[in-house]
C-alpha cells in the first residue's frame, strides 16, 4: 500500500464515521472535508492541546482498526500536526464513547459532528456551493476565537451561558453544551 492510498483510507474511514444521509441529505461535502483535513488545528487556550493530542491518536485507532503497524502509521500519517477534521472527528468520538454512551440511542458522531459544523456556518458549504475563501475566513475565526461570546460562529452555541465562550476550553464548552441540551 503506498502513502497516498494509505492516506485516502484514512480519510475515508473518517468521513464514514460521521457522515450518512441523515445529517447530509444526501449531499456530498468531499470539497469541505479535504479542506477541514488539510487546515492545521492550531489552538490558543493551552488546555485544547488536548484536543490536538486526541486528533493525532485518532491515526492510530485507525491504524488498530485497520490491523496497520502502529511505526506505519507513524510514518505515513503522523508526519504532520493535527488536522481540523482530526480535532472534530476524535472530539465527537470521545465523548460519544466516553460521556454520551447509550446503547439505545446507537453512536451519534453523526450528530455532534453536523451540529457543530452547523452552528460554525459550514453546513451549507457542499460540493454544489464551496466556496473555498468564505470556509477559509470560518476556519480561521473559530481557530482565533472571533466567535460570539455565546458561542455563535463556534462548534457549539450556549444562549444562556454566563461565561464567554472565548475564553473557555473546547472540552468544556462541549460539555456545558451537552448538558443543557439533555437537561
């Protein structure tokens, strides 16, 4: 297997994990995830550095999956930092598996996923309408935290939050999001 054909797998095996016609409409965003993939998540709040570490082991849970060699992947996949689409993709996996687990409900990465592309203003970038410098200017005002205060513009949207968003971590922020919508 050569390093692109193993990099496509990757990508594949990402976008299969939270996307289906449910949160797409049958819609194809191949353009606004090649994107999100090739855009470095880079952070300014020192704690969502671990939100860059689960995206870089997110490789090698695709590497166990995949019964590739953890060095290969090491070569092939971990020669860059962490992706946008590897931050959200290993965000919505953690706490699908490890806060919102329930059987009855199946795996939601589907959901979490969408509704954070959503609430960032990235939902209507599909193949049909890219726009490749608007997607850019999205990327980047979440990645500076030039959102709302209430998170408007960012992965999720607090309306009654007294605490500006901008200034709190991505792991909270989730979980403050997660626990007002199941209150």
């Amino acid at each position: 297997m050569t390093s692109h054909e193993l990099n496509d797998i990757y990508f594949n095996w990402m976008q299969q994990l939270v996307c289906d016609d449910e949160y797409t409409e049958g819609r194809s965003y191949y353009k606004l995830f090649r994107t999100l993939l090739n855009e470095e998540f880079y952070y300014i709040l020192p704690m969502d550095g671990n939100r860059a570490e689960d995206g870089i082991d997110l490789r090698y849970r695709f590497g166990y999956e995949h019964g590739i060699d953890e060095r290969i992947v090491a070569t092939e996949l971990d020669y860059k930092p962490c992706s946008i689409l590897e931050m959200l993709v290993a965000l919505v996996v953690r706490f699908e598996e490890h806060i919102m687990v329930d059987p009855d409900h199946g795996d939601r990465f589907g959901r979490w996923f969408w509704t954070m592309i959503d609430n960032m203003g990235l939902l209507e970038m599909d193949d049909a309408h890219f726009n490749y410098s608007k997607t850019h200017d999205i990327l980047n005002r979440f990645l500076e935290r030039q959102y709302g205060p209430h998170g408007e513009g960012g992965l999720v949207y607090l309306p009654d939050c007294t605490e500006d968003l901008r200034r709190v971590d991505i792991w909270c922020q989730v979980m403050w999001y997660l626990s007002s919508t199941l209150a």
